[in-house]
C-alpha cells in the first residue's frame, strides 16, 4: 500500500529531526528538492536538507514535535509542525540558553512519487530566539 502524504510528512520529521538520520534524506525529498521561506528560495537540494538538520540537531537537545496535518490533496498537503527541546548550542547568532525552548513552522510540501518535491515554509524561530534572549 502506498504511503499517504501525511505517512511522508510524519516519518520523515520523525528520522530527520528527532532521530537525526540524515542517511534518509534521499528517501522523503527528491533531488531538487526546493524550500521557499518569505519569497525566497533559501535551501536546495539534499546538502541543504542535511544542512538545516544538522543545525537544529546541534542547537537543540531533547527533540520532540508534533506534526498536524491540516489538509491534503492529489499533490499537496498543508501542515503546522510543533518544535520543542532545549537550546543547548548556539543557533543563527544567537547563544544557547539552556532553557526550554519551542517554534512552530507552517508547512504547504508539493509531493511527487512519494517524495518531497518543494515546500513553502513560515516559521516563528527567528522570533521565539529573539523572545529568548529577552527572558
């Protein structure tokens, strides 16, 4: 039985960002893979898949999320992605705190042969590590 978009969306946060196999990137997202964040096609491709990853997993201890899936389509599947951990490494500038911490991302993924072709991603990161260094 083939996968669902939601089966997709949820095992891959589950290996890439809370297990952080990086070996399964090829398996959830195509080659030319491409994000969109704000306008801008800032990742591309698997290296900068392994990229992001390999930054949040270093920042942030404990992972744990919760994908919810909002709504689904033939090739397209919208989704609010949970973060949580604990900043125990620096992060885009911004120092570890060592306190808790948690974002969330809203995801639109285009999703072709069961792999992720391209994504639009808007995320409140960068203001919850601002919020964070003013408490």
């Amino acid at each position: 039985m083939k996968p669902s978009h939601a089966d997709i969306i949820h095992a891959a946060n589950t290996a890439l960002i809370v297990e952080g196999r990086l070996d399964a990137i090829g398996e959830f997202f195509a080659p030319g893979y491409v994000a969109h964040f704000t306008g801008t096609d800032l990742a591309a491709g698997h290296d900068s898949v392994r990229r992001v990853i390999s930054a949040i997993r270093s920042a942030f201890s404990d992972i744990a999320l919760e994908v919810d899936v909002l709504v689904e389509s033939a090739d397209r599947i919208a989704w609010l992605r949970t973060v949580s951990g604990v900043q125990t490494g620096s992060f885009k500038g911004f120092p570890a705190s060592d306190k808790p911490f948690r974002w969330r991302d809203m995801v639109a993924s285009e999703i072709r042969d069961g792999r992720i072709v391209q994504e639009w991603v808007v995320t409140d990161l960068a203001e919850q590590l601002l919020l964070a260094r003013k408490r």
